[in-house]
C-alpha cells in the first residue's frame, strides 16, 4: 500500500458533553481520531476515570491503538465572581483588587493571585475574557490595580486575564495541576501536556515530578507554547521536551497577531530540525461548532499546518461542545489527505542527527524511498525507532510499527505517518517476529504478495539488542 493510501497528519479531538458517551467515542475512533484529549481546566476525576476506561475498552475491541492526552489547566490568573454581568465602557475606569481589598467606589472585581499587584506596572496591557476586552494599566498600590477601559465589554465572574510580555511569579506547576498529572499516572494516560511552559525549567520539574511518582506506563511531556516567554526560550523548551504544542489560542494573546503564523511556521520548523513531533491546536474549524461546513479561512488553516508536515492537528471547542464533531473530523481528514499529495516544506532535510541509530533509520528511509518500498516495518521496544522513522519523512511508504505492548503502541500514535502495531516479540529468533508481522499485515490486507518491504529491527536476540536493516520481497 502507497503512503497515499494513508493519512499521514494525526487528528486530536477534545472530549466533552458532545463526545464522551460510549457511542460517541466509537464513532470518532472509527471517523480517525488518533489521539483523544482530555481537558482539566473543566474535567473531574470520575469522568476521567470512565472515559479512560471506555476508551481503552475501544481501543481493545478495535484493536487500534488510541493516545490519550491529559491536558493540565496550569497557572492562570483569573477575574472573581461577580454578582452579575459588569457593562464597561471605553474610556472608564476599573478596579482589580487582591487579598480582599474592596474599593470605596467605582466598578471592581477581585483577582485570584495574590501577588497580581506586584507584577504589573502602569503602561502594562491587560486582556480579559480570551482577547474580548482590552485595558490598559494605569496605576497600583499594593491591593489595587486601577485600569482604563479600551473596548467596550461585560465581564463576568472568573474570566481568565493575560498579560501580554508581564513575567508573572505563578508556579509552573499548581497544586491542582499535581493532582491531575498523579490522576493521569495512576489511569495511565499516554501524554501530559504542561500549560503556559515559560522556560526549559518547566519541563525539568515536570519530569523530576514524574519520577518522584513512578508508574507502569510514564507519559511523554507536551510542552505548550502560548507565551511570549516561551517563544523567546523555545530552541531551549524543544529540546528538554518530548513534545511541542502550538497553542495559538493564548499565544496569539500574548504576541502581536501578525507574528503569529511566523511564530507557528518557526516552531515547526525547529520541531522538525530537532526531531520533536508537533502538534497544531487552537480555532482550527472553529465556525463548525455551529456551522456544517468550515470557512474558506479555516480551510487554508488546516492546509497550511499540514503542508508544513506537523505530526497533529487539534479540535478543541468544535468537538467538546460542537454541534458537528464528526463533521469536524472529516473536514480534516479530506484536507489533510488532499494536502499530502502537494509534498510539503521538508524541514526534517536539515535534522540534527545525533547518534548511531537516527542515523541508521536515516539510511533506512532513504532506501525505502529510492526503491518506493511499499512499506517500512519498524521493530521496537520503546518507540524511538518509529520516532526516528516519523522524523525523517518518509516520500511513499507507509511506517508500521510494532510494539510488543500496547501502552507502547499508544504512545506512537501522534507520530506522523506511523501506524502503530502490536506483535508478541521472539527473544530467541528476531526473524519468526518479523515473519508474524508480516503474516500480520497480510491477514488484514496491508500487505499482498509482490509487495516489498524495508525492515528495521531493534529488538532482542538472547542477551544482545540487535539493529538491523533489509530489504524483503514478499512471495
């Protein structure tokens, strides 16, 4: 089977009241969905739990490996509750208070951060409410921030505040988001994403957080990039983690919005040079949450994200409270099908290399894209083989790779063009796994006779851990 055959882009959809009954997650495995996310700022840990559960049941009917993304809230700053709507003007005045301070006049609401007060100073733009009111800071003292108003707005109770180029003193890991990630660990999810990652440190106590609390199967770290500081810090953040999201909801907040396709086509680029996968999210479709069909923009959205061979693109609000979720999915699928057989910007050409074996699925690639294998069959423990394979491209072939255990096969399901497999290894004989893989493939109509195939081992033969590469005609 040609790669064309394939969609080589993988598809993340956000759960939510429109996707999370049984029925509803069959219906977006089936439709294509690789990887399923689950969102902390609103979920509760009985609904993980079960979805979890459903999904893996799924996962084990289809015998299809399904990823599964826990998304931690991470540290925000939030607005208090308000009694009812506040109605602001441009041009007047608003007060935010701290630990308890009320004003003697005025419109005010209260902030959750104590330390709000000490971060800011006048001159400092304020955005409230995902970029739906803008102010500008005028004064402080140590309770109060006093704003102007610079669009008309309501502003309601907890309603999230970025400040645009402020490096706040939130920690980068809250209590609540401890709490989920040990929740993530103990129902073995595949990926733990960290929000508003600022600096390589961030990840660094993530990952001493995961060792502290050791488990069966330990996530891979996603490091979201949806601050400015992150951006001016990302060659180093790209390198610490496993992978990189590209969160242009806040991202798009926090830096001038012109910059931001330059900021996404950087990040990708860098991604690809490094070997880190990355995923596209944010407003992708996000007219299909209540129309059947996408905007043109939205189209070339996806396209582009796509052309620039990201392993993954993300729905968020268009499949948690969509109207269309599985519309959403198709769109996707037919675009990224259609996009992949234009080429694409081929940023892995200039990728670090940095040992013996990238090398060696370098070398592989190559082989199996001079001779137009019809697939590359990939053997591997813990996954970076198919890693390595994903990073570098492949023109035509389809990427198998097999794993002997399923939290491994989950976890190489937001690698682009890698299908992942499940096969029991032979210790003894390498070749009779290769030969299972093979009658595997061929049972389910992947592979027919007259096929050849490019084979990279990575497995063990007695005590010794054997890497290989060959050519294989099947007869």
């Amino acid at each position: 089977m040609s790669i064309y055959g394939i969609r080589k882009t993988k598809i993340i959809a956000t759960l939510g009241p429109a996707t999370d009954s049984p029925e509803m997650l069959e219906r977006l495995i089936l439709a294509g969905v690789n990887v399923l996310r689950l969102n902390m700022s609103h979920a509760k840990p009985e609904w993980v739990r079960r979805v979890v559960q459903d999904i893996r049941g799924l996962s084990e009917r289809h015998q299809r490996a399904i990823g599964i993304l826990l998304d931690t809230q991470g540290p925000s700053i939030r607005t208090g509750d308000v009694a009812e709507k506040i109605s602001l003007s441009v041009g007047e005045r608003f007060t935010f208070t701290v630990r308890g301070k009320i004003p003697a006049q005025g419109k005010w609401t209260s902030v959750g951060y104590d330390q709000f007060a000490d971060d800011v100073h006048a001159g400092d733009t304020l955005i409230v409410d995902n970029g739906e009111m803008k102010m500008r800071i005028l004064s402080k003292t140590a309770d109060t921030v006093e704003c102007e108003v610079l669009t008309d707005g309501t502003l309601g109770s907890r309603r999230h505040i970025n400040l645009p180029g402020v490096h706040v003193s939130l920690p980068a890991l809250t209590e609540k988001d401890k709490e989920d990630i040990q929740l993530g660990l103990e129902v073995g999810v595949d990926y733990i994403a960290l929000s508003f990652v600022r600096e390589s440190k961030d990840i660094e106590l993530l990952r001493a957080f995961l060792k502290q609390h050791p488990s069966a199967h330990q996530p891979q770290i996603v490091a979201k990039i949806e601050h400015q500081f992150a951006v001016n810090h990302f060659d180093a953040i790209a390198r610490e983690a496993d992978v990189i999201m590209v969160a242009r909801g806040d991202l798009g907040i926090e830096c001038n919005y012109e910059e931001l396709p330059i900021i996404q086509r950087r990040i990708v680029k860098t991604c690809q040079q490094l070997g880190r996968p990355v995923i596209v999210a944010t407003h992708m479709l996000e007219s299909m949450i209540q129309s059947p069909t996408p905007t043109r923009a939205e189209i070339t959205d996806v396209a582009n994200a796509v052309y620039e061979q990201s392993d993954a693109i993300m729905l968020s609000g268009e499949t948690t409270v969509g109207k269309h979720p599985l519309g959403c999915i198709e769109v996707m699928d037919t675009i990224a099908r259609r996009i992949e057989r234009s080429g694409g910007t081929n940023y892995q050409e200039k990728a670090e290399l940095t040992s013996s074996r990238q090398k060696l699925v370098r070398s592989a690639v190559g082989l199996a894209d001079d001779i137009k294998a019809d697939a590359m069959l990939i053997f591997t423990k813990r996954g970076h083989m198919a890693r390595f394979a994903s990073w570098m491209r492949p023109r035509h072939s389809v990427v198998y790779a097999f794993t002997d255990r399923w939290p491994t096969a989950d976890g190489m399901t937001l690698l682009r063009g890698v299908i992942p497999r499940v096969v029991a290894f032979n210790s003894q004989d390498p070749d009779r796994t290769v030969d299972a893989a093979v009658a595997q493939l061929m049972n389910d109509g992947l592979l027919r006779r007259g096929n050849t195939v490019v084979v990279v081992t990575n497995m063990a033969s007695g005590e010794r851990i054997v890497d290989g590469v060959k050519i294989r005609a099947l007869d």
